[in-house]
C-alpha cells in the first residue's frame, strides 16, 4: 500500500522529513517536483556542508556535518550507457545519470552515476543542494589536486588539499579563487616556488604535512592566527630564536595565538638549550598564569584540547608594548608557542 505523503498536513510532513537522513531527502527529490518543494519549505539546521573533489576531478561528495551524514555523490563514468540512465533536473541542467545505492560504515548511501562530470555539473549540483536544504552557510572542501581538473564548488572557507604533491602554483591559483579561507590542511608534499606575497600566508589557521624546506618561510612570513606542522618540518636554532624575538620585540605575529612544529630530526639543527640561552624567558610561576592552556586551532579535520603548561618544561617570555604573555616549549623534535589571551 503506497504511503500518501503529500496528503498530509504540511506539519505532519515537516516532522517525517526532519526523521529521514540527507541522503533518503534527496533521493525523493529527484523523484518528485511536489516531493522536492515540499521539503525545500523545511528549515534544517546544518553547520556546514563538506564536498570532496576527487579521482583526478572524476568524482565529487558532499556531506553533511563533516562527513557524519552523506548526501550523494557524482562520479564520472566514460562508458556509462544511455540506456541504463534516466534523466534528472538540477535546475535548468538535465543530467543523464544511473543512480547506485551502497553501504559505507553501516549507511546506506546513493551514486549518481554520469557519462563525465564538468564544471556545469559541479554548479548545477551545489546550486541544486543549497536549494534543496535551504543553505546559505560557508562549505568545506577536501580537494585533491593531483588531476589536471580543478573544482568550481564556490563559498568555500575550509580546505584539505590532498594527493601526492601539490604544485605551490595550483595552490597559488585555488587561493586566487577562494580567497575567503579560514582553515587550509595540506596533506600533499609541497613543490614548486613559494612567493613571498603568497596568499598562504594570510590564512587564519595552516596545517602542514610535509613543509620540509618551505618551513622557515612559511613561519618568518605567517600573518595568521594558528600555524601547525605535523611532520617533516625543517628548522634551525636561529630560526626558532629570531621568530620568538620577532614576537617579544612586537615587530610580527600580532594576531598569532599558536604555533606547534614536529620536527625532521635529521635534517633539523635544533640546540634546545641554546633556544633558552638566547631569549628573556621566565620560569613558570603558578601565581601569574594557568597550569593548563585550552588549545583549539579550527581547523578543518584536526582536533582540539587541554594542554598541560605547567612545570620546568614550558618557558614564558612577554610581548613589549602591551605585555601579553605566551608561553614555549621546545626540544629537539618539537616546538609548541602558547599565546595567552589575558
């Protein structure tokens, strides 16, 4: 026995919709013109909306709330046969697909599957989203960018850049695009020429995996506000000294708050002791500031904590002018820098 939705009265519907996952939605949508009006009069509640762009620019995701609820997905497939498809509208692109539905982690999830995927599919198909579900907020990216294809997703303030390598050009021309970043993860070993007026260096929150010899520029020219290398970092004594001093004498990193830095041991040339030696540092005293530091970089796919900072292995050094107070670490395979907001 068929189940009348639509004949219900439009509260009734609103409650059922808000029970289904994105993904059964937006099934129903594409199935129905009434169906698909009628759920875009719904007001969901999403934080954030997340695409992935990937497969060398074959395939694109999104999700809902960091990948907690996938929506759908369009993937590329050349030799995808007319007769197996129907048409779709998204707005006014009709698109010949073949829909597939599978299980990752438990959720059943759908695939559109298309003869290729180009950047009017890529409008057309966020457009069609934020219609859909009502959204207007900014969206995270997680691109890939080892193909010859770059995506067209637009409103983007988050980013993971992954693959191999990544040509700093390519970054260089995504930043040009989507200057609006709040959070950048690269994931890619970095290669190329960075400039020094490079769109990098203004991002609020940069995590880096492989910045090998790119680390000392990336941290004498950041302007942002928190700055992570989780691996591969090369640095020396002097560079560690001179960013510290930079801080102290408030000639650079004015809106900085945190700095952590795992190092390439081997091709690093960190003298710890030599760090304190060459700096106005103060020992921890628990009656001028927290034994903990509440740490949270925002930025995309990485967590957040409660760092211990009391004890003989933090130093504190002051900013002069307006005597704000940051606290360090540093050994020779890592260097944390606190900044206190009071």
């Amino acid at each position: 026995m068929p189940f009348k939705l639509l004949l219900f009265p439009y509260l009734v519907q609103e409650k059922i919709y808000k029970e289904m996952t994105y993904s059964e939605l937006f099934l129903m949508s594409v199935l129905s013109t009434r169906t698909k009006k009628s759920i875009q009069r719904v007001r969901f509640n999403t934080d954030k909306l997340r695409y992935i762009f990937a497969a060398n620019g074959k395939s694109l995701q999104v999700s809902r709330n960091h990948n907690c609820d996938r929506i759908t997905s369009m993937k590329e497939f050349p030799h995808l046969k007319k007769r197996d498809t129907c048409l779709v509208k998204f707005g006014d692109l009709e698109v010949r697909t073949k829909f597939r539905l599978y299980k990752s982690e438990g959720v059943t999830c759908n695939q559109m599957k298309v003869k290729y995927l180009d950047k009017e599919h890529q409008r057309a198909f966020q457009k069609y989203i934020n219609c859909l579900f009502g959204y207007s907020k900014s969206n995270e990216l997680h691109l890939n960018l080892d193909g010859d294809q770059m995506s067209v997703i637009d409103n983007i303030s988050d980013t993971i850049v992954d693959g191999d390598t990544v040509e700093m050009s390519d970054l260089e021309e995504y930043f040009e695009k989507n200057p609006n970043q709040k959070s950048v993860y690269i994931q890619a070993k970095m290669n190329g020429e960075l400039k020094k007026e490079s769109k990098l260096f203004g991002i609020e929150s940069i995590l880096i995996d492989n910045s090998n010899e790119f680390s000392a520029s990336i941290l004498q020219n950041f302007t942002g506000r928190h700055l992570v290398f989780l691996g591969g970092a090369i640095f020396k004594t002097t560079d560690i000294i001179e960013f510290v001093r930079k801080w102290i004498n408030n000639e650079a990193y004015q809106k900085l708050e945190t700095v952590w830095i795992k190092m390439e041991t081997e091709k690093s040339d960190i003298d710890m002791f030599g760090v304190q030696e060459n700096l106005p540092v103060i020992e921890y005293n628990p009656l001028t500031r927290p034994p903990k530091y509440i740490y949270n970089p925002k930025i995309i796919g990485y967590g957040h904590g409660e760092i211990n900072v009391g004890g003989y292995s933090y130093f504190d050094v002051v900013r002069k002018g307006d005597g704000k107070k940051a606290s360090f670490m540093i050994t020779p395979m890592q260097f944390i820098f606190l900044v206190w907001n009071s």
